[in-house]
C-alpha cells in the first residue's frame, strides 16, 4: 500500500520539485493503480482462455521475481489498454505480450498461443517487435532460461534474449526482428524509446513509425544532452525525470517544423515528443511534460479540485476556455518551464523574455486558480504554494522587457475576452440608455457568458501590436505585414498608434488586433483606468460601441471606469 504524502512532501511538490522520497510515493501509487486496473482488465476478458492463461503467467511471474513484474507494469501503454479492455474494446492480446516479456525476463518455461496480429507485428512491451507473420498463422510465444521464441506457424521462429531484446537466432522462417532501443539521459537504467508499442497511440498528435538507425541516433545524443544539462542546471527536475520518465514516444513532427510534446493520463510514465533541433529544447520539453506526469500521479492519489465543472477559465496561453483541472495542469508545466528559462536568461534578450512571460502568465493563471470554487482545500494550498515560488523569483528584468512581456499578456486577455465572452444583452442595452441620457454608469451586475467553443491552439505571437513589439525588441524593426498603427506603437509612437487604432475600428468594429492596440496605447496615454476596463471587459465595450456606434470606444472604456 503507498504512504500517505504529507503537508511537506505536497508543499514540495507545489515549489515545483518534490524530493526522492515523494517521487517514490508517486511512482508507487502507479504501480499500484496499473496492477488493480490490470487484474480487473484480465477478468473483463474471461470468456477468452488466453486471459485466464496470461493472467496465470503474470502471477508466476511475480512470485518467481516481483521486481520483473513491477517493471513491466511500469510500462506507460498498460494504463491505456486496462482502460480498452474494460469498456470491451480491446482483447487479451496485449496481456499475454506483456505477461511473456515479464516471464520470459523472469527466465520461466511457458507457452503461450496467440492470434495473428492483422498487420503480421507482434510487439513485446519493452523487448522489440516480430514483424512478417504470415496471414492465417497462430502466434506461438515461447520462453525457457530467460529467452523468447516466436513462431508465427513453423517451429522455426526468431528468438530472442528476454532482457536486451538482442537477437539470438534468426531462424529461416522470414520473421524479422527489431529489438526494443533505449536511451541513457539520467541514469543507468535508461528509456525506453517506444515507437513500436501498439498502444502508444494515445495522443492528440499521431506517433512516428519506427525510427530509423539515424533517426534513433539522433534522439540518444539529444536525449544525453538533454539530461546533461538538466543535472548541471536544474538536478531536482533530473532526478524526477530519472524517478517517473519511463519511455520517450517518437512523434510525427507537425507541419510547422515546430517541436511538440504531450503525455497522457493513460500512459503516465511517458512523454511523446517530435525529436528537436537541439538538447536544450529537448531539456525544456521534457521538463514541462514531466510537470503533467507528476501533477497526474499526484491527482491519483490526491483530489486537488472537483471534476466536472464547465470549460469557464482563461489558460493564458490558449485561446479557448478550459476547465479547472486543464488550468491546473497548464500553471503547474508552465511552473516547470519558466523555471527553465530562469536558468537560461543568461542567454541573452530573447531568454529573458521567455523567463518573465511564462513567470507573468503562470502568475496570471495561478490568480484565477486561487478563486476556483472547485478547488478543494488541499488544492487550494498547493495552488498557493506555486504562487509562493513564482513570486519569490525576483531576478531583475530589464525595463523594455517588462514593458513588452505585460503588452503580450494583455493582449492576450483581450483576444480571449473578445473570442469567448458574451456580455449580458440586458446589461450593454442599460448601460447604453444611461450614456445616451448622461448618467454615470454601474456595471458588473452581470457576469458575460463563456461561449461553448472547440479546442484552439495555443496564442500566437506573430500578428497584432505585441507582435510588433516583440519582433522590435529582438531587434527587428517589426513583423512582417504588421500594419502601420501596429509600428507605431512599437516605436513608441503612442499618440499616432492611437489615432490608427482609432480609424480602424471606425471602419471595421470587430477588428481584434485594433481592439488589442486600443487596450495597450490606452496605457501609455494616461488613461490606465480606460485601458483596464479594455483589458478586462473588452466583450463589453465592443458591444456597447456596437450599440453606440457614434461613441469613441476608448472614450466609452473610459465612462465605465468611473468609480460607482
């Protein structure tokens, strides 16, 4: 049974680390939750033989070498098939691949018979893949003194050693054999690097086919690097890559050429990523998904918030709602990453940047967290304690910097706003009587609506004024097509961006980037009163200037700042 964690060890874990010993509870609370959800999957697959056979052959395994064991249930894809076989739609297949890897490293005697795979790949957790197998042939797994043969129906098969996966004889059979390959970033133990498991496919991005010898070359020196650097620069998040890292899912790298990586609640334990260009990007991959893999094993083990609530929250760096636990999740990777890039502000501007915008929005993001009604308290403590840490970062950053990382951050609360809110039809209908009549207004009797809305990708920073701003702090004079208002207000012509944004929004009220220019310039013209309103309630005063399409919208921003 996994210990309890304690008020230290959850604290521990809030700062954005958590010590060995935390990292074995977590660890063992997988373990723990695979073998339940293993024996359960097993048992919804009874009316099969094969089943009950490789279930029998998993328990051998255990009393004969439980350590074996533990290691194959550690493999991330297990969750992922428990979850298949329980809903009905996956047989016993799997098991008895993963229950001969564990008895075959286990060095016990068994056979097991097993259908033709449709593809003619049989791939065993962790030990490599028989591809070739012949249509219309059963499957024979055989294991004696700690190696494994495979017939796909002649006696002359492939076999195989049980723990490195090397081939040992490759028979005349035409079956082929690709032996399972690791990497070595963090400790002797190694990675798995898992682009044959037929359950890796868990992911919002398809996995990558085999890689190729170069391929796979590439990833072990990246990977080496990678964890170089995370033992001179940042050991803690080294030493919780080397507790909870168990494999590395290749993925097909998206158009963009852009490196992506994700993990899953179903195969904890692993992080899938497109191979990068470089190992400190792989370093900072792999420590934003480790973040995900630790908060997922803690909520395992801990409720941090109530589930079910609706998509309501604004994730800083996305463009659609999310719900709590989503946020939760972005703050705590984002904890991670802004970590990174403390460590290499050195670097010059550009890591600086990155340092104090993923510091900002993480604090932006653990600001709503704190108010979450779904939080319980626990929760509400640990989303304390990462606050605690972001705001004990007080590393200087120069002034042009701040400047620029604040203009992102808000421009990116008014393209959310603008995208998801609708404000209260009765709400812009009384405020708009009261302007026409001369009144001060009241507003924030009713709260906008967050509109249903499909996942979008993340915020982008190539178009609008923080684009410009951006581009010019690098050291570019602006984006390319930024438009004229866009470069004035980079250049810090203030007075003229004002006068574009202005016109623009005169011909085309629904222009975002205009909208996003008024709320920034409103900064620099001493109105931070008319500029909050326009950073905060943006949905609000685009539709009250609908309604009023004669009023000036900074003009309207500015009367509903007046105090009550």
């Amino acid at each position: 049974m996994t210990a309890p964690l304690t008020a230290t060890q959850l604290a521990g874990l809030a700062a954005g680390h958590g010590d060995a010993d935390t990292i074995a509870v977590l660890r063992g609370g997988q373990l723990g939750r695979r073998r339940l959800l293993t024996v359960a999957a097993a048992r919804a697959c009874r009316a099969e033989p094969l089943a009950r056979q490789s279930l029998e052959l998993l328990t051998r395994a255990e009393h004969a070498e439980p350590a074996t064991v533990a290691e194959a249930l550690a493999h991330p894809p297990v969750t992922g098939w428990t979850r298949a076989a329980l809903d009905g739609a996956a047989g016993p297949t799997y098991l008895a691949t993963l229950a001969a890897a564990a008895a075959g490293r286990a060095g016990l005697t068994f056979t097991l018979t097993l259908p033709r795979p449709a593809d003619g790949v049989l791939a065993l957790p962790a030990v490599g893949a028989a591809t070739g197998l012949r249509a219309d042939d059963a499957v024979r797994l055989r294991g004696e003194a700690g190696t494994l043969r495979i017939d796909g129906g002649e006696d002359d098969g492939v076999r195989v050693d049980a723990r490195d996966g090397r081939l040992l004889d490759a028979g005349d059979g035409g079956i082929d054999w690709q032996p399972a390959r690791r990497t070595v970033p963090f400790d002797a133990a190694g990675v798995l690097v898992d682009d044959q498991d037929p359950w890796r496919n868990c992911y919002h991005r398809p996995s990558a086919p085999r890689l190729d010898d170069a391929g796979a070359a590439q990833l072990d020196r990246l990977a080496t690097g990678a964890g170089q650097w995370l033992r001179e620069h940042l050991p803690a998040h080294a030493d919780t890559l080397a507790g909870l890292l168990r494999s590395l899912v290749p993925l097909r790298p998206p158009p963009s050429g852009n490196p992506v990586s994700a993990t899953s609640r179903d195969a904890l334990g692993a992080i899938a990523l497109s191979v990068p260009a470089d190992a400190q990007t792989l370093a900072l991959l792999l420590v934003h998904e480790v973040q995900h893999t630790k908060l997922g094993a803690l909520l395992d083990l801990v409720p941090l918030y109530r589930t079910g609530g609706p998509a309501r929250y604004r994730a800083p760096w996305r463009l659609d709602p999310r719900p709590v636990g989503a946020l939760l999740q972005g703050a705590y990777a984002h904890l991670g990453v802004a970590e990174v890039w403390r460590r290499r502000r050195h670097e010059g501007t550009a890591a600086v940047f990155e340092y104090a915008y993923w510091r900002e929005q993480t604090i932006r993001a653990a600001r709503q967290l704190a108010d979450a009604a779904e939080l319980t308290e626990t929760g509400r403590s640990f989303v304390a304690d990462m606050e605690r840490t972001l705001r004990g970062w007080r590393d200087p950053v120069d002034g042009p910097v701040e400047a620029a990382v604040r203009d992102v951050a808000d421009a990116g609360a008014v393209r959310w706003g603008l995208t998801n809110l609708l404000p209260d039809p009765h709400e812009v209908a009384r405020l708009a009587h009261a302007w026409r009549h001369g009144v001060p207004p009241e507003v924030g009797h009713s709260a906008s609506t967050v509109l249903p809305a499909v996942a979008r990708p993340a915020l982008t920073l190539d178009s609008g004024p923080e684009a410009a701003v951006r581009h010019r702090l690098m050291g570019g004079g602006g984006p390319s097509g930024s438009s004229p208002s866009d470069q004035a207000y980079a250049a810090g012509n203030s007075e003229d961006a004002l006068a574009g944004y202005r016109r623009r929004l005169a011909a085309d009220p629904a222009d975002v980037d205009a909208w996003v220019g008024l709320a920034l310039t409103a900064h620099h013209t001493g109105q931070p009163a008319a500029a909050g309103v326009l950073t905060h309630r943006p949905e609000l005063v685009q539709a009250l200037s609908q309604t009023l399409p004669d009023a000036d919208p900074l003009t309207l921003a500015a009367w509903l700042a007046q105090p009550a």
